[in-house]
C-alpha cells in the first residue's frame, strides 16, 4: 500500500513561478512566513507525465462553510486545513523536498 507523502518547496522555485503567474500563492511583503513560520508544504500528484504539486492550507473558520468539490477537499471535514487544488503548480523533482512531520 501507498503512503501518502509530504514536500515543501523552496520558496526561490515559488518566487520563480510568480514572476510568470501571478495566481501562484505568494505575497511578497510576507516573505518572511513562508521561510520560516509557513513553509510551502503539500502533496504531489502525478497526471500522465507530470507532476503537480498541491499545497495544504491550514485551517480557517471560513472554511466550514466550503464544501468539498473539484478544486477543494477538506481534511476531516476542513479540522486539519485543506488540499486546494485550485492552487496547484508544476513541480520537477529536484523541487522537491521530503518533509516528515514526526521531525518537528
């Protein structure tokens, strides 16, 4: 059976996507969270060749009133944050990095 796996991503390859989409998830003025507090930590998929990252996002009180579809699937109905498909972005391999959660 397949283990569900964890990554961040450096934020240099997210600051590199932004400059072409604006739509990637990052705010330049809070550059500091997602070095330090908020690494970039999601899921990886792979759809034909390509591998697509989708971050996780933590849980929000707005987010009880989403329901799960195409683009969002809540985490124990949204208690551990979301899977925001929506939010997705290419990823090579080399972009990647394991993160195991039990090491924090």
């Amino acid at each position: 059976m397949n283990k569900l796996k964890l990554y961040r991503i450096d934020i240099n390859y997210i600051k590199f996507l932004y400059r072409f989409d604006k739509r990637v998830q990052y705010n330049e003025q809070r550059e500091d969270e997602y070095t330090k507090r908020r690494v970039y930590l999601g899921i990886v998929l792979q759809v034909s060749d390509y591998n697509y990252f989708v971050p996780l996002e933590h849980p929000r009180p707005a987010h009880q009133n989403i329901k799960n579809n195409i683009f969002i699937f809540k985490i124990h109905k949204g208690k551990y944050g979301m899977l925001g498909f929506n939010n997705m972005i290419p990823v090579n391999d080399a972009e990647l990095i394991n993160f195991d959660i039990r090491n924090i």
